[in-house]
C-alpha cells in the first residue's frame, strides 16, 4: 500500500498494549524474576482465524517469541505471561497474523461435512501445504504435510476420511514452524524497564541503631547503642530471613530546639533526640552522629550485613535542623522571611521549630548537586537503598531528576519513597523513578478494603507502583493493632509477607508493642525521641515474641516462587464477611523447580472470632482442573487437607488466624 | 534548571489531561455546539495553593482562557467544561502555578488569628502586593491594593481589622488581572478536532424511495417507487424535524441469484431484490437504478431536500452482485478460487451466493482509488453523509485510508460506521475516522443496562465514539417492540431523542410495524426484498401513526440546547427498578440565548405497566442548589409540577410513558 506510513492502523489492528505506563512518559517497570503479564486488542475485519505472538527481547538481545493462547469467543483481548530474569531495559512488540491454515481448516470442516465446496476445499489446502513445505527443507518433519497432501490430491478418497488426517497432531506439529500465514502485522515496539530483584522482593526490617545495644544504667543514665552493638542482631534477623535492615538518619541531630519524649517541646540535655533533625556541628547529612560511631564503623557494619544478606538502606530525609552546616554555608537552599530569618517547617499556624525545611526554587542546580553527592557518598559507603523520607514535601521533579541520575550510574539502587499522601502524588513519585512505595496497606483492615486494595495494587498500578507492605512504622500503630492482641499481629504480618513481594516490620512489632500515645495513631514514647531497650532473645526464649512467626513467613516466601510476586494475586470467594481468601501460582514453567508453585492463603481479618466459612475455589486461576479434589497442607501447622472447589473452613484467630495453604501438584506425588 | 528538558514531570505536575484518545494515535473528536469536559490531574508537593487555568485556541487563533475551579479538597483531579464552537483543529494546555497570594491569604488568616508572626505575615503580604502593582498601571481598579498596603504596613492597627481587610471583593477584584504567582508550568498542547454539527448532531430517517409512491394495480403488477415520488414525502419529514435522510443503496440490483421475499432464494421475476446487491448490466456503485430515475433525478431530490434543511445519507455497501461489471473488469479485487470461480459471501457451511465480497488485499491501492473515485463521485452529486454498511468486514486501515483522503479534501463529509460487532472493532473504526457510529442502543431494554450503556457513551467514548442511536433498522425489530406496543415505540423513541444528540427511525416505525418474521428479530415480509405501501397521511389522520409524538420528540430537542448534548448526561436515582431518569443542563454562559437549560427526562421502561415511585434529584448536577423547590414543565402534556429533592411520579405507560420536563430557573420568572 503507498500510503501506509500515513496511517495508525496495521492491516491486523493491534491496540491497546499492555504493561505500558499510563501516558507513556516512562517505560513500563518490573522487577528481575517477576512474572509480568502481557496483553493487546488484536482483531480483523470478518471472520478468519488469527494468530498473535508476543516478541520478547532480552537486554542482551535474545529474543523470545511466546504465542498469545485464543481469547474467550467474543473477546479481543490477547493475555499472555512472561518471565523477565534479565536487568535492563527490555524490548517487546507484538505480531498479528492472519492464520490461515486454521482458517482453512474451520470452514473445511463445515463444508465438507455438508458436502459444499469439497473439491475446492481440498485443493485450497494443498495451496496451503505448498506453502508450508515451501519455506523449509524435506525431512522426517516435513512428511506428514507430504503425506497429507497425496490424501488432499487423492479424489477417490471418503472426504471426511481425508479431512479427518489434517487434524493429526503430527500434521500440527510439523505446521508449527512452517505455518502458512499472511497479513503479517506488527506493533510498534514498547519498552520495559527490569530492575534487580530487590527493587520489588524482600522481607525489611526498621531498626534505629542507637537503641540496639542502648544500656540504662541504674541511675538512669543511658548509654547510646552504636553500629558495634546493632551489628550483633544481625544474625537472627538473617536467620529470620529478613532482606533488607533499614536504618533511620544516622547523622548528628541538632540540639537548637530538640524535641523531647513523646514530641514534647522541652527535651532535657540527656534527650538524645529526633533522628529526622539532621544536622549539627558535627556535620550535616554526610556525617555519621557521634554516638553511632565513624564512618567506618557505618562501613563496618554494612560488611557485616552484606556477608549475611542483609541490605542498608538509608534514610534520605532532606530537611534540616537550624544546627545544619548548609544554613551558614548556603541560606539560599532555605525561605528567607522578611526579618531576616529562615522559615520553620508549619502547617499553619502550628510551627516545627525543630526543622527548616530546604527550599529547591532558589538554587535548585546547586542544592540538586549537594544532594546527587550525598547520595553518591553513602553508596561509595556500601548503601543501596534509599527511603526517602517525605518525598511528597519536594517536587516531584527533583525526584525524577536525581533517581534517572543515580540510576544511569548505579542501575542497582533501589529507592523506597515515604509518601503518605494522595493518590495522584504517589503514583506520579513511582512513575518518575521510585522502586519502591510505602502504601495505604496499614488503613486496609476490612476483609472488603484490603480485597480492593489488593486488586488495585497488583493489577492496575504494579507496572510503575510497587507496595511495600510495612505493617507498622515508628508513626503508623494503627487501632487495628492497637486492640486486636496478637492475633492482629499475626493476621497483618502474613497477610503483607504473603501477598506483597516486598513487607517490612519496625522493630518492636515482634514484641506485640501496641500501646499507643492516647488520641494517636502512634506508639507511646515513641523511639523517634528516645531510647528503647528491648529484650528481643529473653521474649523469643520465653514465647513472648512472634519473631519466629515473622521468620516462618519469611522462610514459606523463599521456599514457595508464586509467593514472591505481586501481580498473581487472585481472590477468592469466601462467604463470610471477615475471611479473606486469595491465591498465587506460577505454572512449571516459570519456576526453577520446573514444578508448578501453588499456595492459596486464608485469613480471618477479625482478631477477635473464631469463624466458620465456605471457601468457594477457581482451580483454574491455580493451574487445576475444577470440579478435582487436591491436597493442600498448611504451612504453619503442617497439617494436610483435602480440597475442592467448595470447602469448610474454620478459622481460630486465638490461634492460627492464618492458613497458608501450599497445593500438591499430581506430578509433586510421583516426585 | 539545567537538565530540565530531559525530565518528563515539570514544576508542578501536570497529568492525564482529558479529553484524548486512548493511546493518543488521532485527536479527541468534538462537533460544534459541543460543550466538552476537560481535566487534567495537577498537585503540588506540600501544601501551598495553586492554580489551573485550562488555555484553549481556536483553529482562527483566537485563544480563551478557563480558569478551573478547584476541586473537593482531597481530589487532584481539576474539571471543567467549554463550548466548541468553531469547526477545524483546536489545540489546548493546562497551566499550573503557585497561587501565592491564596497560599499567604490561607497561612495569614491563621496565624494572625493565632498571634504568630504577625508582623512577617504582613511584611510578606506587603512583598505579595508589591508584585502585584508592579506589572501594572496605577489605575481605579489597583487603588484597592494600595489601600491594603497601607494598612499592611500600618503596624498600629489590629492585626486581625488589617487582615480582614485583604477580603474585600474589590481587593479580589483588583487581584484578578495581576495575581502574584509563580512556578508557571504548562502542559504539553493538545489537539481535539472539531467536526461540524452534523457529525454529532441530527435527527435521521430512513427510506427506500423505491417504496415510496410505489403503486400495486389490481392485478398485483407493481410501479416503483422513484425519485420524484420520493420527493413528496419531505416537507412532512422537515416539519417533523429530521435532518438526515438515509437512502439503503439505490444502485442497479443483480440479477443472478436474487433474494426473493422474505430472504428466500427463489424470487420471481418482478422481485426487486436487495439494494444490498448491487451492481447489473445497467452499472454499478456509481449507477443509478433505473426504477429510480436518472443521476438528474436523484440530483433534483437532493436539491430539494437540501432546500427543507434536510441532508441526504447515501449508503456506502462495498460488495457486489455477480453481475457487478467489476466482476469482469477487476476479477483482482475479489477471490478467485482454484477451480477459477468467484467466492460467495459466506458463513461456512452456509453461502450466500448473490454476494461476491470484495477482497481489499490482492490490489488495495487499484480498488482504494475506484472506491475514492465512488465516494466523491457522489460528493459531487449532493451527498454529504454515508451510511456504510458492514464496515467491520472490510480492513480497518482501509477506513482510516478512505476517511482521511475524503476528510482532507472534504472535511465536512460525515461517515456513519454500521457496525453492529464487538468493542474493540466499533470502537477502533470509529476512533480510525467514522464520525458517528450504529450502537448497541437497540438491545439495551432494562432500565440497569441503558444506564450503563449512557454512561459509557456519553463519559467513557465520547470524545471518538459518538453513537447515532436509530430506534429501528430494516435488520433490527428487536423483542421489546414486537412485544411492547404503542408504549415501547414512544419509550425508545423519546429515550433515543432526549440521550443522544444523534437518533434516527427507519420507516414504519410511526406505524408501529412490530411483526416480526417468526424466530427472527427483523420486519416479516421484510422491505428489503419487497415493495412496501404505506399510507402515512391517513394513519397520521386517524390517529394510529406515532409521526406527530417524533415531531415533538424533534422540536423539543431543537428548542433546548441541553439535549444536543451526549456528553452532559446525568443520571439521577429512581427506587423504582423500571423507571429510568436523567438530566441534561447547560449554564447560561453556554447558550445561546444567555439563559440556562434544564430537561429531566423520567422514563418508564416497562411498557406494560403503571409504576409509582420516588425521583430523587441531586439538583446540583442541572445548577440548582439542593433543598430548594422549582417549577417543571412536561414538554409532552404541557402539565407543570413544583419540584424539590424528592419527588413522588407516576408514570403510565398506557398514556405517556416518558415525562419531558424542562426546569424553570429563578431568571426565567422575571424574562
């Protein structure tokens, strides 16, 4: 056609394809070893048979061709899966064919069972053959099209008996490589950028280090814990099977209108402090606060995580303390006011007189280059990840600015915003550039809400908006757990570890903490303005502490691949209105076993019941035929039942009110 | 910013502006008269205030500005509506700043109030104010603000008596023109193509003119219907208000194979067979049939439709009979089989042998240029508008080909696409080119399915997929008019009229043709392959024809702007499960006369019933403040009702089935 440049539409109209970021600013994200799905409107005028692929190709430049399986009839939505293992930017598009063989072959069906068209019919499909055998060479391959073709040439023959020998699977095996088809029609070609796995998998855990080791002494003096003391709880978080440890600022805090306990505005001289008050003589926000030790005791204590698997992740929390160093040397990267001084942090006509916030429409070029050389700094120091603190109080396109910078020199760091905010900003900060995203999974405590927020985040936004289901932080204790005892805390612990691939737990969780300032949402003598001295190992020793809960989940995501993705998150239907049911799979393909991984899990969201429930299974979102019964064995208690597409379920929150249920696949018996 | 033209996201962030297309491949469509909803999602980091103006220039240049109101706190989502009124290609931009004097005015009220920093507020007031007179004139309408400066610098007055000041109207005033903002952000331009009115706007009605004057004789010999008394029937149509009249094909017919009555395959002689069938010895689709008159004759009826303000729509069937002369002259634009025959239109096993489909890939470029050749042939005839038929069994790049080459040379050309098939087909002809397109409208009975069908239509595709919704066609009698009587044709008629600004009736329907060939959903002794002899005049004298009812239906829409519109649609809640209700408005400031519009719509869906109920109206949605009472006036039986929030109806399907009511607004009272 000559005028086909002109034109949007292929001679096969492709449209609509997917995972694509919405208006396409950036390329479409996912994650080393996450299964992402594909999809794309493919149709044509009238009613010949189609055929799609998906042409999936690697940073290093392989490609893979997977054929998109027929949509439902009616449907013109193709929906396929892939698994990206490759880092880097990958490419994919999309060929539309039209199939003309299974054309051929649906209408000579028809017709020669009617007796209509029978001659033409069979010397239709010897064209066909011919062009099948056309573009390939003779071999045992090529001989049933041979074959086939003498039975088509062969006009004394019973037609159905010839008909009959086209639908040999020998004849479907040897038309796969040679098919004859037309109208070939591809999409414009869609980026997708793959990040390392832990920009989207791993199990974090919060501690501040100058409570790890802290020791009160009997006249209440205390002694600050340091990066020598944290670095002993490094072993049982492994062991726990924690990834990432994230640490809060780690920098000096200033004294110039130092908060006290409980956010009070009278710290005394021994009140150590807000982390989040960065910056004093000691230095500002590449320093390491005195009490923690040096440099290189930081250096240190990152060597020692990295040697057991453990990440750093630092908080980048970009505010200031009216002791930083930057508000002498640069007072243009803050508000002015008229008299003379600089403008606290507010949110009128409340004050923070603790912080300045930095100001970027001054000097943006040289507070963006401090910034870019602190970050820089600590991942010289052996960081890679980054939480960013309050991202939504800086504009959106600094992020965009210093993480594509970052990135292009060290594709490996991964940033984690801290954005608790409206949709649009959040969304918009993980599009720019960020990893990773703390949610609203803490605020999704009803059966109903957390199945809305589970289908929003796994299905609509997972390809730029990757969740970290954080179950607490130092300011989110939510009523939830502040009244649901135990049971609360085990239910949010395996409802984030089993369907977020990335969860995280502040210390003190494990400890069942639930005692709240009254009125907040927020622990009481809250760690943020002072010591803890907690005694993790006499807890765990004595049945007070669910750390080994958290280390038991930690351990069934490692064991079990379906669990470590986000998009595979199907629900289930459960009649009653407090459990919550959903599955992950991954079919034998995708898995490194190259056994199917399969794992349905059922929680009681109310802490305080006892329930009694159908559980009303699809097999087929789990790779099963419905309609079979199949074994599954809960994880937690080891205990094996049989299951079907309906079934009884009792749920106990007083003792196990989750049940992770790992599938037997038939082959996983012969096994 | 140094590197700022490599980042996506600007000062303030500015996303998903609406109206575009999915996939942005061809601009968001509009029609002139069309108010146009457009949002952008705009947020800021922190909490100062901004501002979105929406800038919108006309393809003469002229550019407006919108300002958008702000949205419910909480929402990022900015909405607003404008009246395209000039047709061409419009392009337009959101722009975002820092509303600086709206941050100050917000922080100072509370500060004040709270006595913290009183004097910087009013420092900082005093710097704000200064930019305000200093990109302007000293004049009568800036005196407000000198004033305000000095009782801002007045440091003996209360604060709380100088800060009230700053709310004055005539500061506000003073303050519109020359605002103190920065960050001054703009989106990217936009186009939206604005098509003339008839593209989405008109009242359609079809006739086969063979039928129209023709005469049976005694001896059962028929005269056609032609040209000339065809003619007759359209200063009755005019006064009936429809602007479109549709002719099914009126090319010489075929002979071989002829379709006789009722579909069947064995029609005598004087069959006239199915326009559908075209072309003969006489000539082809540039022919005319003979019955009919010559191209004189056809030219003469466009003339003097067009003199009634009536438009003539051609039907545009690319297929042929076998005795097309393409057949012989251009066997390449068809399918030739191997046993050197033709191929039929089929369904395999099933053929239809009086039809040879085109094939558009053996020589695309010779038959697009003979079908570019057709369509202006008949431009040059009168034609403004084609009706084409079974466009979704043609390829779609062909569309986007022939639309676009028509369109650039006559862009006042209107395509409507017949393509009763799946979504992704409709929707993708209609967004390649097709200005309007048939709908599921017809099958859409139950007062939940038209409700969603509205919505879809009037906010999901409104701006490429404008619906014409015919209440009838020669294929389609569906089971709700065979069933539902005198009731159900003024049901789908007044529903049509009032949702859609495009709506059109196929003839017979004023005289309730609901017999349905048995088993089928089409008119027995269907027009397609008969004459038909209707007496309109004397049905319309006696009272059995529905002709006046469409009349008013028609004057009714060209008397309120409100119901040419698709895209205001409003839906409002009835208790009852049968009762549909919705609402069209327009503020003054977009119509015509300067006076608002308002018509609720109250429509019994259930032809067999009376029904009682609530009508609860959120009176917001057509510009009236909730809780106040007003005036309706019911357009069919001139009745007026007061009207509040909650209404008690009742409508009677057996009298009037639909309730027109056009709201009387407070200014009406005085006019």
């Amino acid at each position: 056609m000559t005028t086909e440049s002109t034109l949007h539409i292929g001679r096969i109209p492709i449209r609509h394809l997917s995972p694509v970021q919405p208006e396409g600013l950036w390329p479409a994200e996912a994650f080393v070893g996450e299964v992402v799905p594909f999809s794309a409107t493919v149709f044509r005028e009238g009613h010949d048979i189609i055929g799609v692929d998906l042409e999936l190709t690697a940073p290093s430049g392989a490609t893979t061709v997977v054929p998109f399986p027929h949509p439902s009839p009616g449907v013109d939505e193709w929906r396929t899966t892939a698994l990206v293992a490759e880092q880097g930017t990958w490419s994919w598009r999309v060929k539309a064919y039209s199939d003309d063989w299974a054309t051929w072959l649906h209408a000579a069906d028809l017709k020669i069972a009617a007796g209509v068209d029978v001659d033409v019919m069979f010397l239709l499909g010897i064209d066909l053959l011919d062009r099948a055998l056309a573009g390939t060479r003779k071999s045992a391959k090529t001989a049933p099209l041979e074959v086939l073709k003498t039975a088509f040439a062969n006009t004394t023959g019973d037609p159905s008996d010839r008909i009959a020998l086209a639908h040999a699977v020998a004849v479907t095996d040897a038309l796969t490589a040679n098919r004859p088809i037309s109208l070939v029609t591809y999409s414009d070609s869609v980026p997708l950028l793959v990040e390392r796995e832990r920009a989207g998998l791993g199990a974090w855990y919060e501690f501040f280090p100058r409570s790890e080791g802290a020791v009160r002494a009997t006249d209440g003096t205390v002694t600050s814990g340091n990066f020598v003391t944290a670095q002993k709880r490094l072993p049982q978080l492994a062991a726990d099977g924690f990834d990432v440890l994230y640490l809060p600022p780690i920098h000096p805090i200033g004294r110039t209108n130092r908060k006290g306990p409980n956010n009070t505005l009278d710290a005394s001289p021994t009140d150590p402090g807000s982390p989040w008050a960065i910056g004093a003589a000691e230095g500002g926000h590449d320093a390491v606060h005195p009490d923690l030790g040096t440099v290189k005791d930081f250096e240190a204590f990152v060597t020692a995580a990295n040697k057991l698997g453990i990440e750093i992740a630092l908080d980048l929390a970009l505010q200031c303390s009216p002791d930083h160093p930057w508000v002498t040397e640069h007072p243009e990267w803050f508000t002015t006011l008229p008299d003379g001084t600089i403008a606290f942090a507010e949110n009128p006509p409340k004050k923070y007189q603790d912080i300045y916030p930095l100001n970027f429409d001054n000097d943006f070029d040289g507070l963006s280059a401090e910034v870019l050389r602190i970050v820089e700094l600590w991942i010289a120091r052996g960081v890679t990840i980054f939480r960013v603190d309050n991202p939504h109080t800086k504009p959106v396109h600094f992020w965009e600015w210093l993480i594509g910078r970052v990135n292009a020199a060290h594709p490996e760091v991964v940033f984690l915003a801290e954005a608790f905010t409206r949709p649009a900003m959040m969304q918009t900060l993980a599009a720019a550039g960020f990893q990773q995203s703390y949610s609203y999974f803490t605020w999704r405590n009803q059966k109903w809400e957390i199945a809305d927020y589970l289908t929003e985040v796994s299905q609509k936004t997972a390809s730029y908006f990757r969740p970290n289901f954080f179950v607490n932080t130092p300011d989110i204790l939510t009523e939830y757990l502040q009244f649901g005892g135990v049971a609360a805390y085990k239910i949010r612990a395996a409802l984030a570890a089993m369907s977020a691939p990335s969860w995280g737990v502040y210390a003190g969780y494990e400890l069942i903490e639930n005692v709240a300032r009254p009125g907040s949402e927020e622990n009481i003598d809250n760690e943020k303005y002072e010591y803890k001295f907690r005694d993790f190992d006499s807890a765990r020793a004595s049945g007070r502490s669910i750390a080994p809960y958290l280390g038991r989940l930690n351990a069934i995501r490692r064991a079990h691949p379906a669990l470590r993705q986000l998009r595979n998150i199907e629900l289930h239907h459960v009649d009653d209105d407090a459990i919550l049911a959903f599955s992950k799979y991954l079919p034998g393909h995708q898995t490194e076993s190259g056994r199917p991984d399969g794992v349905i899990v059922v929680i009681n969201t109310d802490p305080h019941a006892v329930r009694e429930s159908t559980l009303r299974l699809n097999m087929e979102l789990f790779g099963l035929p419905n309609g079979t019964q199949f074994e599954v064995t809960d994880l937690i208690t080891d205990t094996t039942y049989s299951f079907g597409n309906d079934n009884f379920i009792r749920i106990d929150s007083f003792t196990e009110p989750a049940q992770i249920l790992a599938i037997t696949y038939p082959d996983d018996e012969t096994a």
